[in-house]
C-alpha cells in the first residue's frame, strides 16, 4: 500500500497567515491527488483534486500543487472558518489511503 | 443537488452483523463507482471499500477483507456495506463518498459501534 505521510501533524496559525501542509507519498502517484477539509463533527469536504485542481465552490485562497512524491496545500490568508483538519489522500491505486490529517489551530 | 443519506449503524456486539445502506439522489448513480470510508473516534480516515458503476470491479481494505462486501442497486439508487464478524476496532463513523476525483460527494456519516 501507497504511505502518504503529511506535515506537521498540528500547528497553531492566526488569521491573516500564509500557511503550508505538506503531504509527500511513498512512491510516485503522479497528480492523484485530493485534499480534504474536515470540521468537528462533518463530513470531509473535498477542496483539491489533481494535485492542483480547485473543487467547485472552493475559495481560491486554496492552493495546491505538486507531483509524483510530494504535494503541498497552500491557505494563502488564513480565516476563521479555515480552523480545522486537513487529509491528503491518494486515488492513484487501491487501497486509496489517507495522510494522517493536519490539525490546524487558532494562535 | 447531490445528496447522499447514510443509515443502518447503531450499537452491535462483537462477531455480530449489520448492514448499513447509503441512499442516493441528485444525480445518475449509475454512472459513478462509490466508496466507503470510516473514520474511528478520535481518529483519521480510513477507506473501506470500493466499486465500480456497474459492480465489475470490487475493491476492499485489508482489514475488512473477508468480513465486509459492498454491493450497490442501481435501480434503487442504493449502496450498501454487509459487514459481518465485527470487531471493537470497527467501531467508527461510516461514510459514504462519491468516487470522482478522489471523493467529491459526502454522506453525513452513520455511527457503528461494536461493544459488548
């Protein structure tokens, strides 16, 4: 099965902030790639797919990129609602697998 | 609008069997293969199992192999889990997802928890 392996696994950030997630894979899944939001008690929300592709609806402060091992997700001004955990997973091969979450908190 | 209705969870006892449905509406289910993920208290999220639009393909993690089959009724806009022996370590939120670039459609999640 494909690791996916995503830092930090928490920080604090404050409103206003540039922040960076990191998700690197175990071996190459080329732009087979999503992130995920998740708010306490909700779904997971679909923000990224493709590595880069912006989901409909998805505010473009959202940013993603990467190929092959290693993949970022970019929150480019940090709002209250962005408070939350973060997913990467990868579609590139069964068993799809998820990175371990990114638990983003207010400072 | 896409929505999708999870329900069949609640409290089971260890070695014990249930079947969760999944209720789809808002679009041509027929058309798209489905997941399910679950996710433990506290924990991340873990894929369960997958299948294809017309059931041709199967897929399963290791940890359900041989206790859970997923199955889908294209005629009732239907996804179903039949997960048998549960274990304690089952015990989670079970989502259904739809299977389009990676999962762009959520349930809400219905709640399985195995104790005795």
């Amino acid at each position: 099965a494909i690791r996916m392996t995503q830092s930090p696994s928490s920080f604090s950030a404050s409103t206003g902030d540039r922040v960076t997630i990191t998700c690197r894979a175990s071996q190459g899944i080329s732009s087979y790639l999503a992130w995920y939001q998740q708010k306490p008690g909700k779904a997971p929300k679909l923000l990224i797919y493709a590595a880069s592709t912006l989901q409909s609806g998805v505010p473009s402060r959202f940013s993603g990129s990467g190929s092959g091992t290693d993949f970022t997700l970019t929150i480019s001004c940090l709002q209250s609602e962005d408070f939350a955990t973060y997913y990467c997973q990868q579609y590139y091969s069964y068993p799809i697998t998820f990175g371990q979450g990114t638990r983003l908190e207010i400072k | 609008e896409v929505q999708l209705v999870e329900s069949g969870g609640g409290l089971v006892k260890p070695g014990g069997s249930l079947r969760l449905s999944c209720a789809a509406s808002g679009f041509t289910f027929s058309s798209y293969s489905m997941n399910w993920v679950r996710q433990a208290p506290g924990k991340g999220l873990e894929w369960v199992s997958s299948i294809s639009s017309s059931s041709s393909y199967i897929y399963y993690a290791d940890s359900v192999k041989g206790r859970f089959t997923i199955s889908r009724d294209n005629a009732k806009n239907s996804l179903y889990l039949q997960m048998n022996s549960l274990r304690a370590e089952d015990t989670a939120v079970y989502y259904c997802a739809r299977s389009e670039s990676g999962s762009d459609y959520w349930g809400q999640g219905t709640l399985v928890t195995v104790s005795s």
